[in-house]
C-alpha cells in the first residue's frame, strides 16, 4: 500500500522504467530539477488501482529553475538531448525561472514553488535524484494523492478565475474515466 512519502519513494524506487527516466533527467546536470506531475500521480493511482500496466503519459514533464537563460530554445535543446536516449518519450522541458510568464504570476523563486502553484494537489508532486537517492518534493503533501482526492492547490483558491480554470482543467481531464476511485473536489 502507500500511504506517505516514503512509500512514494519506495514505489518509484522499484519502477526500472522511472528509475531510468531519472538517471536521463540527472544526467543534463539541470539546475533544481524534477520530473514531476502526472509522472509521479499516475505511478501512484495505477498501483492503487492494481493495473497491470503502466498508464500512458501524455508527457513527461521536467522542470529546473535557471534565471541565468529563460531562452526557450534551450529548453527545446534539452528536450532533443533527452529523445536521444528515449525517442519514444514524449518529453516536455520548462525553465520555471520563465513560466511565470506564461502563467501571468509574479516570479518564481524555485522549482518547487512553482510546483506548489500547480493547479492540483494530486500533481503538485516532483521527483529526482540526488547522489543516487530519490528526494520528493510534494509542497502539500502526498495525502490528496493516495487518498485519490483531486483538488485545488490553495494558490488556485485565491481567485475566481484561477478556480475555474482548474475546474475546467480536471474536466478536461477526465481522471476518474481512467482511474475509477478519483474524486474531483472543488474549493472546500
């Protein structure tokens, strides 16, 4: 079963196929780095589910915090690092040092505060490896998570706009026509 972090860890520990997702992020030796999102969520709801095979990702999402380049470019120029190793991976790179931008927010100060402005706590979630171990980042924690609980992050609490952009995005979504035990909440 998983019920903390530590069982998070252990569970992606296991998964060779992460592990190896891991190492090829590691290895463009990014400035605080994670892959995370949908990478770790799914892991977690398809064990939970018992599925014997793995849910395919629409992406797989690696971030770093580098205010010195906020080129876009380079960020395309890791992504055609990282197919090279794994040419069927949908890989997607972002530089959180400019996606504030993106989201028309103030700055980022790191990696993980712009995880923890995710829209949703059950992919508010990064992993990475530091000299070889497994560190997670889960800025509020892994409860939602397990539990299959979708809600919104309090930072998309704060406004109307922000809360219906996250209410359209797990419409979208469509999670529980995938994994039948999630539980779309709204702002409680």
């Amino acid at each position: 079963m998983i019920h903390n972090e530590e069982d998070v860890i252990r569970l992606i520990s296991e998964d060779e196929w992460m592990m190896d997702i891991l190492r090829s992020s590691q290895f463009l030796n990014l400035p605080d780095w994670w892959v995370c999102a949908g990478f770790v969520r799914s892991k977690i709801w398809d064990v939970l589910h018992e599925f014997d095979e793995r849910t395919p990702l629409p992406d797989i999402d690696v971030i770093y915090f580098d205010p010195s380049n906020v080129d876009e470019k380079i960020e395309k120029s890791y992504e055609n690092i990282l197919m090279l190793n794994h040419p069927t991976i949908p890989w997607s790179v972002k530089n959180q040092a400019r996606m504030h931008t993106v989201n028309n927010d103030c700055p980022y100060l790191s990696s993980t505060e712009a995880i923890a402005k995710f829209p949703e706590t059950a992919t508010a979630l990064g992993v990475k490896l530091d000299e070889g171990k497994i560190v997670l980042t889960a800025p509020h924690g892994v409860q939602d998570v397990v539990n299959f609980n979708v809600r919104p992050t309090p930072y998309f609490c704060e406004t109307e706009v922000r809360l219906e952009y996250y209410r359209q995005r797990v419409y979208k979504k469509n999670w529980k026509s995938v994994w039948q035990k999630v539980e779309v909440l709204q702002n409680e």
